[in-house]
C-alpha cells in the first residue's frame, strides 16, 4: 500500500526577488509586503523556519518535522537580501540563499530559462561584505554554482568545475563549509548529481516532483499572486500531490 499513499515531505519555499518589479519577469518578484505577511502566515501556523543542517537531517532521516519549513532565495540578488533579512531577524526565522558565487558583486541579466536569451531578472548580486553581513543576521548560504548556467546542457568537466569553485569561493569568503547546492533552473541529470555529490556537497536543492533522492530535494516556487489558501497548501507537505490530484501542478520552473 505504501506506494498508493503520497508521502508528506518537509515544505521548501522557493523566493526570487524582494520587492517592488521594475521589470523582467514578474512571477520571479513578491513585494516586501507580500513577504511580510508570508512570514506571519508562517509564525501563525506555529511553524519553525529551520536551518540547512536541520532541513538536511529531516530529508536524511525520511521523518519530516510537521511543524517546520525551509524557506530558501535563489541568485542572491542584493536588493532582496537588504529587504528581506530584517523582517526574518524581526520574526526570528532562519532562511537560506543560494548563490551564484563566481557572480558576487556582480550586475547581471539571468535568463527566464537555460539557452535563452530573455532577460527575465536584472540587478546586482550581493558582495561579499552583503553576503557575510547576510550570515551574521543568522541567516545561511549554499551554492548556486559559479556562473549560474544549466550544468544539463554542460559538459561533465564543466558542471564539476561549477560545484567544485563555488564551493570553495564561498567557503573562503565565509570562513565556513558550504555543504548545501541548488541547480540552476533547477535542472538536474544523473551527471549533474554526480558532479554535485563529487564536488563534497551533502545534498542539492532541486523542484518538483518530491524524489527521495537527496541530490534533487524538491522546493515550491512562491508566487506573488499565492492565496492564503494556496501558500497553506505549500506549507502542508502535500502540496504537490494536492495540485497534481487537481491537475494544476505548477508550469512556473525556477530560476
Ligand atoms: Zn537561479
């Protein structure tokens, strides 16, 4: 029967940007105030915004907290973490962004999708005074590779590259392991895992669907028009298998 029941995994948010769109992509942008109210949704529902190593341990273990979320940032944007770090200081939440690290300080145009040259999100990336400030907020980082590219379409020796520096780039501006990866796009393959796992990561952040497999840990992209109905529903852990039974699993893939 185990097969027929769907399996409760601990609920993974997926930010982008923080703050009012100037343009690009408007799904890849939730305002400050949105946010806000995100995040008492979260207190309110007494939940616990956890840490990576306690988010690695509920995956590891197959045995998710029932009262917990992770709530992740993909790319770094600097303008995201200024806004967001102080409401999560204020609410005593933790959170982790994943960063593009050989992009640090950089202003750049990351593409709507791998190959494509649709610029769906501009700005700069935090520095590396943002990114360590960012941490001594008490919030936390992983890898997000080092150019922010499709490590699919990318040859072995490249994506292992990728895995391998932006590991240590962060870890030497950090001063701390860095054990945590997210792919880019969220796309992954067999080679793209391996690279990951052989580069001395413990684990890698993908999307959906939920998999076992701890180098494509499944994470929901929050939208800005998410409902209270609908953001309970991701923090449920069945959120996935509640919008696959209504047909509407999310077409809207990470960045
Ligand atoms: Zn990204």
């Amino acid at each position: 029967m185990k097969g027929w029941l769907p399996r409760r995994t601990l609920p993974v948010l997926m930010y982008h940007r923080i703050g009012p769109c100037p343009g690009g992509d408007r799904q890849l942008w939730v305002s400050e105030e949105t946010f806000a109210r995100h995040l008492r949704w979260i207190r309110d529902r007494g939940l616990r915004a956890l840490s990576l190593d306690e988010a690695y341990e509920c995956f590891r273990s197959g045995t998710p907290d029932k009262k917990a979320v992770l709530i992740t940032f993909d790319d770094a944007f600097a303008e995201t973490l200024d806004t967001a770090a102080p409401w999560l200081q204020k609410l005593g939440m933790r959170s982790t962004v994943f960063v593009p690290a050989g992009l640090l300080g950089q202003t750049v145009a990351l593409s709507s999708e791998a190959g494509t040259h649709a610029t769906a999100s501009e700005g700069r990336i935090v520095d590396d005074q943002g990114l360590r400030r960012w941490v001594e907020a008490g919030q936390e980082v992983g890898s997000h590779s080092l150019t922010h590219q499709d490590l699919t379409t990318a040859s072995f020796e490249t994506a292992s590259s990728e895995a391998a520096r932006s590991k240590q780039l962060l870890e030497e501006v950090l001063d701390r392991p860095v054990l945590d990866f997210c792919y880019p796009f969220a796309h992954h393959n067999a080679a793209a895992r391996r690279a990951v796992s052989e580069a001395g990561y413990r684990s890698a952040y993908a999307g959906e669907p939920p998999t076992e497999d701890l180098f494509a840990l499944p994470r929901m992209m929050v939208f800005p028009g998410d409902t209270e109905q609908r953001y309970a529903r991701k923090l449920s852990g069945y959120y996935y298998w509640i919008s696959a039974w209504h047909g509407r699993v999310s077409q809207g893939g990470p960045r």
